[in-house]
C-alpha cells in the first residue's frame, strides 16, 4: 500500500517481510484508477512497524520516472504512445 509519493521518491507499507533490502535497485509496479506507472528505484530504508508490518522508502533512480512521477502529482496521465494528456 503507497503511504506517500513524491516526484522523487515513494514510501510503502508491506503486510509481509519483502524481499529485498536498502541499497538494493528493483523494478517498481505503481497502480491506480489513473494507471499503472513503472519504474526503477532504490531502497533507501526499511522499517519494521509491527507483526507483519514493514514501511519502505524507495528513490526513483530512473529520469524517466522522476519525470512521469511528476507529470503524475501535476494532473497528467500518460497515453498509451508516450504522450501525455491532462487528467
């Protein structure tokens, strides 16, 4: 479940221990009524919460993320051949 995001990074909650740790670089899957939006990221840290509870920052690694996560805040959707359109 997304907590926060932000152009240039993401924080997530995790109902079970993920699989990967800070420093690691993962490919990121975002979903939601606007879309889906993908792209690289960064652990940067990792909190445990409680049983079966961990928090995780991310930070965007890939410029074309960073960019499409921005247009994103603003109101923007991408379109299917990469333009994009107002939400």
């Amino acid at each position: 479940m997304v907590q926060d995001f932000s152009a240039t990074g993401i924080r997530v909650i995790y109902t079970k221990r993920p699989k990967f740790g800070i420093n690691d670089v993962i490919d990121l899957r975002i979903e939601s009524e606007r879309g889906t939006h993908c792209g690289e990221a960064e652990v940067v840290w990792f909190r445990k919460l409680g049983f079966r509870k961990f928090e995780v920052g991310f930070r965007f690694t890939d410029p074309e993320a960073v960019k499409k996560m921005r247009l994103f805040q603003s109101g923007f959707d991408t379109l299917e051949d990469g333009r994009w359109s107002a939400a």
